[in-house]
C-alpha cells in the first residue's frame, strides 16, 4: 500500500491527538495541584486570622476586668450601699469588637471592712460564644484600688 496523502494525514493527526492529551492531562494535574496549594495557603490564613482575633478579644476583656474594678471602686467610694451593676459598652467604645458587658457583683458582710468583688466580662456580649472571663477581688478599707487583693482571673467556660 502506497503512502497516499489521505493515510500520511490520518498517522500525523493521530499523533498530534496523542500529544493534545498529554499536554491537556499535565495542564490539569498542574491547576489541581495549584488549587489545593492556594486552597491549604487560604485555609491556614483564615485560621491565624480567626486566632489573632480571639487574642485581641481576650486581651481586650482582660482590659474590662481591670476597668470594672476600677469602676466597681469609684461606685463604692462614692456609695457604701452600691451593690453592683451590669455595665454595657456599645460597638463604638470598642472600636467594632462588638458590644461587651462587664457585670460587677459586690458581697459584703455588715460588720466586715472587706468587699468581695466579682466582675465577668463577655465580648462581643451578643454572641453565642462571647471570650468571657471573671474574676474576684478582695477590696478593703475605703474601696480604694491600692487596697485590693486579687488572685488570678479565671477562663469561664
């Protein structure tokens, strides 16, 4: 059988196929791996980014809790008889962390110069799943901050 240009054409393009499938094959194992590189890149960047905002919610309760002491210390100055209260700040105090609440409690035996001070502090106070932390602090004498005992802030669940 003679090479007629019919049958030359039919090997060539048969050939051509062959390497149009090969590169096409490589050209897709190529974009699978590249998106499963910048789908990994993206969910590890989304992760640090959801955990350095969690530290900045924790840092900034664990800033509400010395300011509800200080608050809970300039009420009990100014009134022996102040009890507590539930403190709210809004949206823009906290520059859009959220709304947080800081809720001061004050135990007191009559006779004793002791205040037991009890703040829990929620940010964003609207969430599900607020940081919350709290903690007790022994004030004595006038309700003065320089007279305060205080262990150490405990993570609520």
């Amino acid at each position: 059988m003679k090479n007629t240009p019919s049958h030359t054409n039919r090997h060539a393009f048969h050939r051509s196929d062959r390497k149009s499938g090969v590169a096409l094959v490589c050209v897709i194992v190529c974009l699978s791996i590249a998106t499963t590189m910048a789908a990994a890149s993206t969910s590890a960047i989304l992760k640090q980014r959801r955990s350095l905002k969690k530290e900045r919610q924790l840092r900034q309760v664990e800033l509400l809790l010395d300011a509800g002491l200080q608050r809970a210390s300039a009420q009990l100055l100014a009134d022996r008889g102040y009890t507590g209260e539930l403190w709210r700040l809004d949206t823009e105090v906290l520059q859009c962390m959220g709304a947080a609440a800081v809720q001061i409690r004050i135990d007191r035996e009559p006779s004793s110069p002791v205040a037991s001070v009890t703040i829990v502090a929620s940010l964003p106070a609207d969430s599900d799943t607020p940081v919350r932390r709290s903690s007790t602090y022994y004030l004595t004498g006038n309700g003065a901050t320089d007279d305060v005992y205080a262990p150490s802030p405990t993570l609520d669940p």
